[in-house]
C-alpha cells in the first residue's frame, strides 16, 4: 500500500496536521468523526508499545467501532498526518460495495467488545 493512496483515497486531496515531539494529535476522548493516517513521522499511542508510522490509520477499529477514541496519540518528533473525514470514508467503502462499510463497522465494534473481555 502505498502511503498516498488508503482505502482507495489519494491523501493529497485531504488536509493535513503537522505535529512535533510531544504534541497531542488525538485527544482521548475525541469525537470519531476524522480518521488519521500518518504521513510522515512517528506517532506514540498510549498503554502501545509499537509507534505508528508512514502509511499507518490512527486507531482505525476506534474509528469504525466507536463513537470517541480512547487515549492520547502524541507525536514522537516532527511530522504530519492526513485528516480524512469520516464521509469521505464511508462513501470509499460505500463504492467498493454495499456492505462494505457495515462490515468493517461490526468486525470493529466485535474486536472492541473482544478486547473488554479480557480485561
């Protein structure tokens, strides 16, 4: 995949966030309404060991199973991400199949559901 084009969407067409060290790019508790898709840096999730990178959705089963995101996402050293509003990635899915979106919907709010029980 390559990191311009995610789910069939050129990121050049969406506007863009720059972050440096330490700063809050998600706040916990934001609104589900924007997915981020690192285009350039490191990003540090809370309670995550791995930092996302170029070509990398932000807390993507948040963005299709929730209605906000939980825990900060503060970036690592400088660089940016891509806002794509949730109807721009709807209507992507939407076009690649009727059900498309609905399924990603429910295998996202399945694994949040998964992810409570093991708590």
């Amino acid at each position: 995949m390559r990191k311009d084009d995610i789910l069939g969407l050129n990121l050049d067409h969406y506007p863009r966030q720059s972050f440096g060290a330490g700063d809050v790019v998600l706040s916990d508790g934001s609104e589900t309404d924007r997915m981020l898709v690192v285009i350039d840096g490191r990003l540090g999730i809370d309670h995550a060991g791995k930092p996302l990178g170029p070509g990398d959705i932000v807390k993507s089963i948040e963005f299709f199973g929730a209605s906000h995101y939980a825990g900060e996402v503060r970036g690592s050293g400088p660089g940016q991400v891509a806002v794509l509003p949730r109807g721009a990635v709807r209507a992507c899915l939407d076009a690649q199949g009727a059900m498309t979106w609905n399924l990603a919907c429910a295998l996202a709010i399945e694994a949040i559901a998964a992810s409570k029980e093991h708590v």
